[in-house]
C-alpha cells in the first residue's frame, strides 16, 4: 500500500502488462449514492479537460444529474488512485531513455516542485510532488520511478547539481546528458500539465495536488496507448471505453 499522501502510477513489483481483471471483493463504488457510471465520468471529465468542479457539476445537471462540485472533489480524490491502481497491471514497461525535469506548481499559494520523467515514447514514467529541490527530492524521486523494474540506459537532465550524485548512487550505469535543448521532450510535456491547471483557481493542497498530477499522467498513458486496455477501439473512444472498463474492475 502507498504511504499516505502519495500517489504512484508504479508500485514496489508485480507485472508492467496482463488483463484488467475483477478483485474479486465488494466494489469501491459500494455505499455511494450515485452509479459507477456518473462517478466514473465525472472523474475522467475532469482529469481530461480542463474543467473546474462546477463545470463538471453543470455538465452532469445538463444530463439530468443532480451533484454539487464539492461531491465531484471528492470523488476525484477518493477514486483517481483506484483507478491507477486498477490498471497499473496492464501498463506497458517504460523505455530505456528517460528525460527528466522539474517544473512548479503553486499549492496553497507557494511554489512547490513537481519532478516528472517521460521516456523515449512519451510515456509519463512517475511524478513526485516534492517542497524542496534537492537531493533527498532527486533520490526520492528516481527510486520510485524505477520501482517499474526498469532500469534507464540513458537519463537526460538539466544541470541541477543533485543530478549527478543521484544517477551515480542509484544508476551508474547510465549515460547522463545534460546537453542543451536535450530535455525537450519532457519540456514540451510539461505544458500539457500546465495547460490543465490554468483554468484553475490554484491548489489547495498537497495531497490534492498529487493527486491531480498522477491522475493527469495516468489519462495521458491511456490516450497515448500505453496501457493494454481499450486498444480495440478508435482513438478518440480509447480514453471513455478504458475508463468504463476499469469501474467494472474496481
């Protein structure tokens, strides 16, 4: 189980690809007033777009369903990791070229630091909410990435000293880069992140924010097809048929 107030799309081991299968036990959605089926929406409505929480509210009143937004919060919170959890087993294994980058993001009214990797295929690889920029940070960060079982040949960064002493304590093996324009690839992903939180009145919390920031990577994965779910379907289908596959599953 993760530690409270975090959110991995990786976990300590088991497999990087097989079927979404049923748990078995009672449905998470259990005790809920409302299906899995508004619940499962509004949740992917509102890590797609970028939507506040009284947008999703009046999206679903237009549909003839009565929520307030403070419900639709709670949901994203209560149900975004059950749905990263659900899927991680049927997540494809990163690349062996990683590129890794922080970028801010204002929680509570500070700037915090929020580390982020992608690989060679544009797979969001791990992200990790951090205060601080530093060394501790920079293990932390590449520990739990590579909890995905894989190991990187070649970890592009920026010049940030940590760097270095992190690659060469956990990954002496790979090739680190730190040439410019190099990092563009999670640069450019970086924006996608920052577009969704523009429309936003800023993030009140920690544990919201990486919640919001895993849930925003884990949507990216699916629509980029790295995940064996819903692969049978248009692309523009693959994000809804995904989702209404995994509520079946949790």
């Amino acid at each position: 189980m993760n530690p409270v107030g975090t959110v991995e799309l990786f976990d300590r081991g088991g497999r990087e690809t097989g079927s979404v299968t049923s748990s078995g036990s009672s449905s998470v959605f259990a005790g809920f007033r409302f299906p899995p089926e508004v619940i499962s929406v509004a949740v992917r409505w509102y890590l797609r777009y970028g939507l506040s929480y009284r947008d999703v509210e009046e999206l679903l009143a237009e549909r003839g369903v009565t929520v307030d937004h403070v419900t639709i919060y709670r949901w994203v919170q209560r149900f975004t990791p059950e749905f990263i959890e659900a899927a991680r087993p049927c997540r494809h294994a990163p690349g062996d070229r990683w590129f890794v980058d922080e970028t801010y993001v204002k929680v509570s009214g500070q700037w915090t630091y929020l580390y982020r990797a992608v690989d060679q295929h544009g797979q969001v690889i791990d992200v990790l909410l951090s205060i601080r920029r530093d060394l501790a940070a920079g293990r932390r960060f590449f520990t739990r990435a590579m909890r995905a079982g894989a190991i990187p040949a070649e970890v592009t960064t920026d010049r940030a000293p940590a760097y270095p002493r992190v690659l060469d304590e956990l990954i002496p093996s790979a090739l680190h880069t730190v040439e410019q324009y190099a990092n563009n690839p999670v640069e450019a992903d970086h924006g996608r992140l920052k577009a969704r939180l523009r429309p936003m009145r800023g993030l009140k919390s920690h544990q919201s924010a990486r919640i919001l920031a895993a849930g925003h990577a884990f949507v990216q994965n699916l629509r980029r097809g790295h995940y064996d779910i819903a692969t049978g379907v248009p692309g523009h289908h693959r994000l809804r048929k995904a989702f209404d596959d995994l509520a079946i599953t949790i």
